[in-house]
C-alpha cells in the first residue's frame, strides 16, 4: 500500500493561553513513532503539525495534499491524527437542527461575536466534505484524541493530573445554544463510498470527555497512551475489534471514565490495524 500520514498535536492556543494542554504534543509524535514502525510508514511519509505550525489554513492544507495525491494515485492509506481540545458548533448545514456539529480547535482558534470564528475553526462537516472527494479505493483511518461533549464534564476527574481536552463555546449565549441540542459525535464525520468504509477511532463517546493525562512520568492524551501500547504489545497482529476492547479495559483499570470508540465496518472491525 502506498501510504501519507498527518499527525496533529495541540497543546498551546495563540488567543487562549488559560486553554494550555500538556500531552497533545506528545500524542502527535507518538502516532508517527507507531505508524512508522508498526504500520509501514516511511519517515517522509508522516508529516506532524504541532502548536503554532498546526493553524486551521496549515492542517487544511495538508489534508487537501493527502486527499489529492489519493485522488491522483499515488496513496491508498491514509491515516489523521489529531490531538487538541474539541468544542461544539450549532449545526452548520441544517441537516440535523437539533443536533451540535462536533469541531476542533487548531492552534489560531479564535472568536467572533460570541461565536467560533470559522476560519479559525474545524468542523466535522469541512472535514466530510473534503474526505468525500476520496476514491473508494482508497483507506482513510482517523484517530480523535478529543472531547466531543461538554456534558461529560461531570464524569472528569478534575485531579492534577488530569485534564479534559473540551473548550465550552466562547459566550453565554453560545453555550446556552449548545446545551439545548444533542451531541452527535464523531460518526458522521468520515464519508462512506460505494466499495469501502474508513475507519474512525474516538478518543470517548459523544457525551464524554477525553482526558490528557499525567501517565507514567509523561503527559499523554489516555486514549493515545492506551492504544499506542497495546498495538506496540501486540505486534500489530490483533483485531481492531479486540484492540479496542483491551484499550476500554485498561482505560477502566486506570479509573478513566471515557469510552473510546471504533467506527468501521464488520471486516475493517476483525482484520488487523493498519490493513
């Protein structure tokens, strides 16, 4: 398989430095380590974009690059990653009014009129209309190491060594507007063609939050943590299906309470990761 890569980490915000993370970074130079030596990925073949590299304009620009070398031929597996905080949005394409469209927060994130600025926001809509142009040939496997939900905020361990990556919308009025509608999460995200279903992995469930945590001496995203050790344990030989399983129990037996999620159809579920 010919494959690109871009791993995204976050943990500095220009516009709002009280938001500062502590394990995004990490999270972005840990994928590239495990596409690199569990996936088959060549060095050059993973780009990795963190703090002031990783503005809107730039991750956008490097997702268009991936999406047209697969359009041109040249890749058939592509992996995103991305570590930040994530936020809610009201429905920006009215297809489903009672529901908060899911964003990301790059690096340039900023607001307007009480709102998220929406060139300086991600939203999962941008990211489906540009992952539509994909051929159906070719594999897009994501990796969301973000909050989809405030209202997990009850369920977070608010100790030292735990944070979560959620940032509430910037007014009043605008989270007032968000707490009414549902979160949808992350389902919708990916595209589905005709031949072939990508691959999403979340960090939590749609009403949960993900949390950056102080694990082992090292700050890490725990869903990040998690998976990068049981894939590297296992060699790459396990299921999706049963990496994720392993991930949620350990994740529990460290008294986390998010839930990662897994995406994809019956076949992707049961072969191994990164096939």
């Amino acid at each position: 398989m010919a494959k690109k890569a871009l791993c995204v980490g976050i943990n500095r915000f220009r516009n709002y430095p009280s938001a500062t993370l502590n394990g995004c970074v990490n999270d972005a130079h840990e994928m590239k380590k495990l596409l690199t030596e569990h996936f088959g990925f060549s060095a050059k073949k993973v780009t990795t974009l963190t703090d002031s590299k990783a503005t809107k304009q730039n991750i956008m620009a490097k997702l268009r690059e991936m999406v047209e070398g697969a359009i041109a031929g040249k890749y058939d597996y592509l992996v995103f990653s991305f570590s930040s905080h994530g936020t809610q949005v009201p429905d920006t394409g009215n297809d489903e009014p009672d529901l908060a469209d899911e964003a990301f927060c790059p690096y340039d994130l900023r607001e307007n009129d009480g709102q998220w600025h929406a060139e300086h926001i991600i939203t999962d809509d941008e990211l489906n209309r540009l992952f539509a142009d994909l051929p159906a040939q070719v594999t897009l496997e994501a990796f969301f190491d973000t909050c989809h939900s405030g209202t997990g905020l009850r369920a977070v361990d608010f100790a030292a060594e735990r944070k979560p990556r959620y940032l509430s919308p910037p007014s009043i009025e605008a989270f007032l507007q968000i707490e009414a509608l549902k979160p949808r999460g992350l389902r919708d995200l990916l595209p589905e063609n005709e031949n072939i279903q990508h691959i999403l992995w979340a960090g939590c469930q749609a009403d949960q939050t993900s949390a950056d945590a102080l694990i082992e001496g090292g700050w890490h995203g725990a869903f990040t943590y998690f998976l990068c050790r049981e894939i590297r344990a296992s060699g790459n030989t396990k299921t999706r299906e049963l990496v994720l399983k392993n991930i949620r129990t350990a994740l529990k037996y460290g008294r986390y309470t998010q839930i990662p999620q897994l995406e994809c159809n019956d076949a992707r579920k049961t072969s191994p990761s990164g096939s």
